[in-house]
C-alpha cells in the first residue's frame, strides 16, 4: 500500500524540488496546487493499471435466460436479497460500490470451469462487447458467474476535509517509481508557445524514465497474472 503523503513528499523534495508546486523547504507540495498534482496521478494510475495487472477483483454475476445483455457498472449492483433481471451484480455489503474495470481477464461458472469468451459456437456464448458490457446467450437456466477483471483504483477525489496523509493507494510500491516520472512529465509538458525548450526537455527526459521504469517492472515480474489460478468458486464455494 502507498501512503499518499508519502508520494507528495516524493514529488516535493525530488520531481518538484525546483518549481512553485511546492512550498518553499518544507519538503511538501502547496496545498493550492492539490488539485492539479492529483489530477496526474490519477491519470497515472490508471495508465499504470492498463499496462500492468497491479490488480484483480471478482464480482458475481446472476444471468438469466431472458436477459441477454449485461452491464458491469455499479448501478446494476445489488445485495444479494434484492438481485433482480435489472440488478444483477452480487454486491458484498462492505463493497465500496465501486467498479473501475481496465480489462474482463476470465469468467468461471458454478464449478469453477474457465468459460470461453468471444466464442460463437461455445455454450453459454459470452460475447466481450465493450470494456464493462458482456452478452450473454445459450442459457437454458439461471446461472451465477464470477468475472474476474483488471481494475484500477478508485479516483482520489479533492474534499473540504482532505488530508493526503489519510489517503492510501492500494497497489504495491513498485509503481512509485514509474508513477512519479509519469506524473512528472505532464507537470512539465510544454502547454503553450511561452513554455520554455527545457521544460520541453524535462518532460521528455521523465517520460523516457517512465518508460524504463516500467521495463524493470516488466523485466523482474513484478506484476501479477493470475487470472488462471483457482478462483473463489473452488476455494470458498458458495454461500
């Protein structure tokens, strides 16, 4: 887990040590300048976790052969009393409600079985139509299926009440890294024709620490690929 006053700390004696988003010696990022500091770093995230599979989550999905297309979005959510044909996503009651799909990875059925995905001629056909869409057609009885997805972290959002040493990031710290080059090379990523040629140059020299950053992470395994390994079904069974 990343602590998030951490990374400020990170940018501020490090990336930012020389321009005006961050206090003058006190080694932390100007609290005016949150806003735009966090906007980069969720960007960053997310591009993180589109090209690494930092992280997996698991919903429950309750098919019916009368429904053929299903969302994955957190307003077909439902405690499991209250599922429905319209409210098909099993939501554990201390889920946050959240769903940030970067990418569907596998699909189990009751016993646990991989299903075939864009397999016209499979039984059940799964169709991965879109990012968070599925349809899903053959059925011949209600079913319940677990999708396992790559996501990436909920949204830091700035509040009256925020505090960056409260706020966590649940990913490993092998993303600092690469997350602080990333967030360094928007921050000085020419915007205008009054930007200077040595922003320009930073910017691109960070984005190239990026990149090589992300080539160790690739190079030392230090992302996870675990979609084929037994899931909850097998593990847990079912409630």
């Amino acid at each position: 887990m990343i602590r998030l006053k951490e990374l400020f700390t990170s940018l501020a004696t490090g990336e930012f040590s020389n321009i005006s988003l961050q206090r003058d010696r006190s080694g932390q990022i100007n609290e005016s300048e949150y806003a735009k500091v966090l906007s980069h770093i969720n960007l960053g995230l997310i591009e993180l976790c589109k090209r690494f599979n930092f992280l997996e989550e698991e919903l429950i999905l309750h098919v019916d052969p009368s429904v053929s297309t299903y969302y994955i979005r957190p307003d077909r959510m439902a405690l499991l009393e209250n599922i429905t044909t319209e409210s098909y996503i099993e939501k554990p009651p201390d889920h946050s409600g959240d769903i940030n799909i970067v990418e569907i990875k596998a699909i189990f059925d009751e016993d646990g079985y991989a299903l075939r995905i864009n397999d016209r001629h499979a039984t059940p056909c799964i169709l991965h139509s879109s990012t968070d869409t599925l349809r899903i057609t053959g059925l011949e009885a209600p079913q319940k299926l677990s999708i396992v997805f790559q996501s990436h972290p909920p949204r830091i959002d700035l509040s009256d009440a925020f505090d960056p040493d409260n706020h966590t990031i649940p990913l490993p710290e092998t993303v600092i890294e690469p997350l602080l080059y990333y967030v360094a090379s928007r921050v000085y990523k020419p915007m205008g024709a009054n930007n200077s040629t040595a922003n320009a140059d930073k910017s691109a020299g960070y984005q190239q620490q990026y990149e090589l950053a992300c080539q160790k992470i690739t190079t030392f395994g230090l992302d996870i690929e675990n979609s084929d390994c037994p899931d909850t079904f097998t593990e847990r069974g079912w409630v």
